[in-house]
C-alpha cells in the first residue's frame, strides 16, 4: 500500500527533528552563521521545493512509472519473458536511479546554467539538515525531465521510484547532517556519509569537484571522484556570497563569483542589475 502524503510528511519532519537534536549533541563543525535566520530562510527554500516536487514531479513521474510496468519497458524491465521477481527488477532499478543521479550531480556542478542554480545549495557558510532543503525552486523544477528520462529508460515502477524517493530523502538529509561520527570512514565505504560529504560542501575547487553520491558511496569510487581528505577549510564556495532569503531567490539571476574553470551563464544581470 502506497504510504499517504500526511503519513510521508510526518515521517520526514521526524526524522528532520531527530537530526537536528543529534547535531546539538554531536555537533562535527562551530557554527558561523546566526542560526535563527539561517534556518528559516533553508526551510522557506525547502517548502518551495516541496511544493514543486508534490505539485509537478512527483505526480508527472509515478503516472510515467506506473505505464512504463505495465508496458515492460526500460532496462530495468528488459526481457520480461524471463520469470525474474518484481523485487530483483525493482532492486535493479532503485541501483540504476541511484547511478544516474550521481550523474545528474555532477553535471549541476560543471555545466554553468546548472551549477548557477545548484550554487544556492552550496552557499550555505554552515552544514547541517537544514542545508538539505536548500535549493532553488528553479533547480528541482529543472530536475523534472531528467527524473522521467530515468524512469523511462531506467524502467522504475511506481514501487521501485517510491522506495528510491525515500531512500534517497533519507540520505540526503543523513549527510549533510552536522555530526562527528566514529564510524563514519567505516561507514563511508558503503553510503554517502556526513564526513565524506562535508569535503563536498567546503570552499576549495578540488573538493567541490568531488564525493557527488547522495546515496551508495560507490559511484564516487567507480568514476574517480571519491575524496578522503581536504584542506581545512570553511563550508561554502570560493568567494561566498551572500545567503539570506532574497540574495538565494535571486543568486541564479545574477552575476557574481563562480567556481574556476566554469563561465557564467548566458541572460544573467550584474550585480547592479544590467
């Protein structure tokens, strides 16, 4: 049985809850930002989200889902002569969704259009659950497409893209999560992990241009991404920028300091607006 909007809402601020109790106990980094503010303005950007994803992806992509089983295709769905179980196809593909998202990442950090959206997220000058709801609204609307182009050629049925969306969800919020964690190298050999991602989100090229998995670590290690270690610095982008409500709304419109080896965006204001 599907799990109902308000039962999926519960659980996700639960678990948002529970996160930001753990960091208060385990905290991995000293704050640097007025935590009042800062986190309203994460989650003003997160109900944005939510509204995209609850009002255009994810109802666009469980119809595509559901047509996708019941006509077999897919890779997930390849050969449906053979008596394979729906749960090792839906295994298969919760793994190729997992894959070609990391891909997905990659390209919000390299391609320029992307990365200004994506860079919303990566402004934040702290880490924590909170930075897991910080995208712009423009950034998961853009992402639509590429969620149907997976469950189309991916062959994801509604169970398989439902089980993924919650995995998914989880670690994110899991990762970016501020905690000191004993185990967390350990951990890291099998799934993204709050330290591996905390040398993703720091204000140095190189380790920007790392750790992309949201979910299995592996993706990182197969395509020579994987980072281990980073210079000690601050959480943010080079150059930082500023990072209230507004300037994150309109961060995408507007030129200002971007990761080297990436150019700006076409159609974009100056900082004067013109």
């Amino acid at each position: 049985m599907a799990m109902q909007p308000r039962t999926r809402t519960l659980l996700a601020a639960a678990a948002i809850g529970g996160l930001l109790v753990a960091e208060r106990l385990w905290p991995k980094r000293l704050r640097t930002q007025p935590e009042p503010q800062r986190t309203l303005t994460n989650v003003v950007l997160g109900a944005i989200n939510l509204a995209v994803i609850a009002g255009v992806q994810r109802p666009l992509a469980m119809a595509l889902a559901g047509r996708v089983a019941a006509q077999r295709q897919g890779v997930a769905q390849v050969f449906p002569q053979l008596p394979l179980p729906p749960w090792l196809r839906d295994a298969a593909a919760i793994l190729l969704l997992d894959w070609s998202n990391y891909h997905w990442h990659v390209a919000t950090h390299r391609v320029p259009v992307l990365w200004r959206l994506h860079r919303v997220h990566h402004v934040d000058a702290d880490m924590d659950a909170s930075t897991a709801l910080r995208f712009h609204g423009l950034d998961m609307l853009v992402s639509v497409p590429l969620r149907l182009v997976q469950v189309r050629m991916l062959g994801a049925s509604p169970r398989a893209l439902a089980l993924w969306e919650g995995w998914f969800f989880a670690s994110v919020l899991f990762h970016h999560a501020d905690l000191e964690l004993p185990f967390d190298g350990w951990l890291a050999r099998a799934v993204t992990t709050p330290g591996m991602h905390d040398i993703h989100h720091r204000a140095d090229v190189a380790a920007l241009d790392s750790n992309f998995s949201a979910g299995l670590s592996v993706w990182d290690r197969v395509h020579g991404t994987f980072a281990d270690s980073a210079p000690d610095v601050a959480i943010g982008v080079p150059g930082g920028g500023e990072r209230g409500l507004l300037a994150a709304l309109m961060m995408p419109f507007i030129q200002s300091t971007v990761m080297p080896g990436l150019t700006e965006a076409p159609f974009c204001l100056d900082s004067k607006g013109k």
